[in-house]
C-alpha cells in the first residue's frame, strides 16, 4: 500500500475513533444525568432558538457573506481540482492513478474538520471583553493563505519534486480554505434560523460556489498564457484573503445551549440521527458528485479521457457552460426545499442524479459535446440536491456543538474521497461504463438512509 493511501486511512481511522469516544462518552453522561433527572433545554425549543439567534440573524448580510465564502471556495476548488491535474498530467507527465491519488489527498485537511471544528466550539477566545469561536479561524484563514501564496513565489514549479515541494504547498492552500469553509460554515449553522436552512446554507452556498467557480474558469485560461501554472495557483490563494472580511460580522452570544459541555455532548452523540446523517455523508461522497462537477475534484480526470488533449482555455469553456448550470439550480433547489421539504427535495433530486449516473456510462472517448451535455444536466440535478443535503446536515446539528458536528459531517464526506479516487484512478482508463455504474449504484445508499433522519432538536427542521 502506497504512503498516500495509508494517510487517508489514518485521518479516515481518526475521524471515526473520534466519534466513538464521544459516543461512548455521551452515553455514559447520559445515563447519569437522565438518572438525576437532567434535561438539555430548560425551555420551550422552538421559542429559545428564536430568542437565541434574534440578534444576529440578518438574511441579506448573512446571506451574502456566506455566498461570498463559498465564491472563495469555489473559486480555490476550481483551481485545484481543475487546472492542479492539469499541469501534472500534461506538464509534468504523472499517470491518471497518481493524478487522482493526489486530489484525494490535497484535500486531506478537509477530512481535519471536524477536529478543528471541536477546537472551534470548546476552546472560544475572549479579546477586549468579547468571547469568539468563528473569528480566530477566520484570522488562521488569511494568515495561512499568506504563507502558502508566498510559497508559490518564490518556488519553480517545474523543477521542484511533485510529492516533496508541490503538494505541500497546495496541501497548505487548501488547509486554508477548509479554515475558511470551517468558520463560515459554523458561523452560518450558528446564526440561520431553521426555516431559511435550504436558502443559505443548501442554496447561497451552491451559487457562491458556481460563481466562484466560473471565475476561476475564465480567468486562469488567461493567466496561465501570462504567468504560467503558478499564476493561477498563486490566484486561487488570493481568495483566502477575503476571510478577512468576516471579521465585521457579529457573533452570536455563548448562552448556555451553545456551551461546549459535557451535557451537550450527552444528548447529541447518543442520538442516531447524528449516526445516520454522518454515513449519509460518507455514502453521497463516494458517488458521481466528485466526477460529474467542476468543483467536485475529479471531473478534470474524465474530461481528459473523453475530450482528450485539451488546451486549458477550452477546458475553462466546458467548465463555465457546466457551473452555470449550477445557479438556477441554487435558486431553485433552496426555496423548493424550505418551502416542501429538505428531505423531499433532497430525495428527488437524488433520483435524478442516479439516473443522469448511469447515462455516463454511455461516453465514450471523443464524445465532446454529449460529455458536456450530461455534464451540465447532472451538475443542476446535482446542485439541487447537495443544497438539500446541506439543509439535512444544518437540520441534525445543535447549537452547543455547531462547528463540531455539522463539521464531522463534512469530514466523512471528505473521508468518502478517499476510495472514490481509488476507484476512479483505476477504472476511469479501463473502463468507463463500469466505473459510472458502480459510482451511481453508491448513489442508492444515502437515499435509503434520509427516510429515517430526523431532526436533532425538533426546533431546528420546522420544515423538514
């Protein structure tokens, strides 16, 4: 087994030991405190959620902000998913496995999340009088972005080891937009009422993203003809900087629901929706999503086998026409949802990306323009239902661990990478029809697990 493998395994081991702890913790405190006759809330739920988020939920700041975090994400995930393959296969002369490997892994510090997020929720810093969990990461947000730009300056990409040099430094542009995702993530989980779930952090997140995304696409053709490869890696870094701007959002106050505690850690993961929202996670990340989106991380890979010898300005065509695809899905696939039903929504529009799944496995190399047409309707099939899923995921988090567990969620779904790059970086160049059919077969298994997902706390799914 190659190093990089057993390094996913690793963070995939301590992800899931990680979990168990708190479970069996949790239960322990569990019993003793149901035995004392201890609750979790003192009040009505729905009542305090309202009074806990009514001084900082504001819809179109928040809005707004959250969509321009993920405008950086999408922005910095284009750059690496996209035009990083790009380069070590057409520059640098790496095969299809080593290429997928290596995007499985560039990514390894968003399977981190969830320990970060812990830090976040248990360790707030107090500075002029004010406590703070989100800003600090924030501030790690920029600072690391710094670092890692200025290491593509002064490095030469072309003469300098793929696995020593170059993933480091994209390894350490990434950390800082899982940082940036991490605090924008929990602060959003942390200021959204229920009922505007699928709007923000299902929808604004997924048009955020397609517009980053279509930044990225159309503007690292041209840099590359100007600076080369690392212009745009030193680029994709540059959007970290706007984590700076969320230093003027305000923070919900610490009351005692949002207190990392021990009760808190009792009464959430001994819950099995906390288990089923997590394996639903690890099941959507090893279907299609990762191939059939721009910013999924490996559509790079099967555009290079189906389109083939492809100059960067036509690959940042055929991205644009599929993000695009992307922002009426958002704007739809949000407002349905909150208004019918995340799961609803989310369900049927899984159906949809199953059976867009399995019309993959009709290319065939040199098929160009069916290659895009399927890609840009599974991307809104897609759209639609990832905006659900995020709806779920905010939906089974509570308020005292906001950035721990909805965090964790994010982590099995990175986790899930891992043997999705396996899969692909083998069976992408030896056969295309199997490779769609097993990763849509994936498919099937989060869809029969959202039947028995239930909110964690009855206040936070009124629309559920």
């Amino acid at each position: 087994m190659k190093f990089e493998q057993t390094l996913g395994l690793v963070f995939f081991g301590l992800t899931l030991s990680a979990y168990l702890i708190l479970f069996g913790l949790g239960r322990k405190w569990r019993r003793e405190f149901e035995a004392r006759g201890v609750t979790y809330w003192q009040a009505p739920k729905e009542e305090r959620v309202r009074e806990l988020l009514s001084e900082v939920w504001r819809p179109k700041l928040i809005a707004l902000f959250y969509g321009l975090a993920y405008f950086a994400n999408g922005y910095m995930k284009i750059t690496f998913s996209m035009w990083a393959p790009l380069y070590l296969m057409q520059v640098r002369g790496v095969n299809t496995f080593d290429t997928a490997l290596f995007l499985g892994l560039v990514y390894v510090s968003w399977q981190w999340k969830m320990f970060i997020g812990m830090i976040s929720d248990g360790f707030p810093v107090r500075f002029r009088g004010n406590t703070y969990r989100r800003h600090p990461l924030f501030v790690a947000t920029g600072v690391l972005s710094i670092i890692a730009i200025l290491g593509f300056v002064v490095t030469d990409l072309n003469a300098v080891p793929v696995w020593s040099v170059f993933f480091p430094l994209c390894l350490a542009m990434t950390t800082a937009g899982a940082l940036f995702d991490i605090a924008a993530d929990s602060y959003a989980v942390d200021v959204t009422p229920p009922e505007w779930h699928a709007r923000v952090l299902g929808g604004v997140n997924t048009f955020g993203m397609a517009v980053g995304g279509i930044a990225a696409s159309l503007l690292s053709p041209l840099i590359i003809s100007w600076m080369g490869y690392r212009g745009v890696f030193i680029t994709g870094g540059l959007v970290g900087l706007l984590a700076f701007l969320f230093l003027i959002l305000k923070e919900p106050k610490l009351e005692a629901e949002r207190v990392f505690s021990r009760e808190a850690i009792a009464f959430t993961f001994t819950e099995k929706s906390v288990l089923i929202a997590a394996l639903l996670m690890v099941g959507s990340a090893i279907g299609t999503r990762r191939i059939s989106n721009p910013t999924g991380g490996m559509f790079s890979l099967v555009m290079n086998e189906i389109v083939g010898g492809f100059t960067p300005e036509r690959a940042g065509r055929i991205s644009v026409l599929v993000l695009l695809s992307g922002i009426p899905a958002s704007v739809i696939g949000g407002i349905a949802a909150d208004r019918w039903g995340h799961k609803r929504i989310y369900f049927i529009a899984g159906l949809g990306v199953i059976v867009t799944g399995y019309l993959w496995m009709t290319l065939k190399p040199g098929m160009v323009t069916w290659f895009i047409v399927l890609a840009i309707i599974s991307n809104f099939v897609e759209r639609i239902n990832s905006g659900g899923r995020m709806a779920l995921m905010a939906d089974s988090t509570p308020l005292a661990l906001s950035a721990t567990v909805f965090q964790m969620y994010m982590s099995f779904s990175w986790v899930g990478n891992i043997p999705a790059s396996i899969i692909i970086g083998y069976l992408l160049p030896r056969n295309i029809p199997l490779l769609f059919g097993v990763l849509s077969s994936f498919t099937l298994l989060p869809l029969f697990l959202v039947r028995y997902l239930k909110p964690f706390e009855a206040a936070k799914a009124v629309t559920v």
